[in-house]
C-alpha cells in the first residue's frame, strides 16, 4: 500500500485554497502525515523590504489561523515562507521536503482563459513536481477518505508504466 508520510500544502489563502486544506487534513489524518504549510511571496522587481516583511508576518498569520482551525484532527503542522517565483519555490520545497504528495487548490480555469493567460500554477507545479500532485477545484465536495483518490505526477521517472497510461497514483484506503 502507498505511504504518504509527508504532505506539501501550498496556500495563496483563495477559495480554491480552502477547499484543497480539507482534502489535505483528510488525506494526513488518513495517513498519520506530517503537513507542511507553504506560502511564497512573489518576488518585486526591486528591493521592499518592509513588503517582504509585512507579507511574511500576514502569510505566519494565516497559516496560523488554519492551524488553529485544524487543531481536532490531531495532524502535525509545519508553517513555512519562502519567496521568489511561486512554481519554482514550491517544486523546490517539494523536494528538499521531501514531500510524498503535494495538494494544492486549482482556480479551474476555462481553455479560453488558459489559451489568453498560460498554464495555471497548478499545471506548472505538477509538470515538474517530484511527487503526485492532487489539484482540488474550487467547491468540490463530496470527499470521504472511505473513496479512492487519484493523484496525477508528471515527472519523467515513470517508465514502469504501461504505454498511453496517464502516470496516476491511486491511494487506496483500507
């Protein structure tokens, strides 16, 4: 059976976001995982220091707040800041995490809104993540830890799959 021992959670605080924290608290609760909380600060073209501060002492805040509002499920919690390009901080801290599976919110964007803007974060984040990512839409209800749940990881270590198979984690619960 799949171990998940740690659990990477990327917050920018968004209803997306919210939704994404109750699959997170389940899938660790599930699985006895330690979460760590991340929250990155988009990096401005020039020196801001009492930005940077301002925004790491409202980022502690809120992951606080989740932490707090968490306290029943009995879940070990880290809370971390880092700062810099959001894809690449969380990819990063993924890995020097070593994070089992990452959980993140999704603003579910419509084709016409990714062919204008890009890929989302989320997209970025699992293209080059070093684990399964679950993408949680904004809403989505429904969640039980009695159901499976399907992870997607698109890294390129995955050649023990079976040829046109998506690579795909399925996290079964006894």
């Amino acid at each position: 059976m799949l171990r998940i021992r740690k659990l990477l959670f990327p917050t920018d605080f968004s209803e997306p976001a919210e939704t994404a924290w109750e699959y997170a608290l389940a899938l660790a609760g599930k699985f006895d995982a330690e979460v760590e909380l991340l929250h990155v600060v988009p990096e401005i073209p020039r020196r801001a220091e009492p930005y940077y501060k301002m925004a790491t002492e409202e980022a502690h805040r809120r992951m606080g707040h989740l932490i707090v509002m968490a306290h029943g499920n009995r879940v070990a919690m880290t809370p971390k800041v880092r700062y810099g390009v959001e894809s690449r901080e969380i990819v990063d801290e993924a890995s020097g995490a070593g994070a089992d599976i990452i959980v993140m919110g999704t603003h579910g964007r419509t084709r016409l809104a990714h062919a204008l803007i890009g890929a989302s974060l989320t997209q970025k984040v699992a293209r080059k993540a070093p684990c399964p990512v679950l993408a949680v839409k904004p809403r989505c209800s429904g969640f039980s830890t009695g159901h499976r749940v399907l992870a997607e990881s698109f890294g390129d270590g995955d050649s023990h799959l079976p040829r046109g198979l998506p690579n795909t984690t399925t996290l079964s619960y006894s």
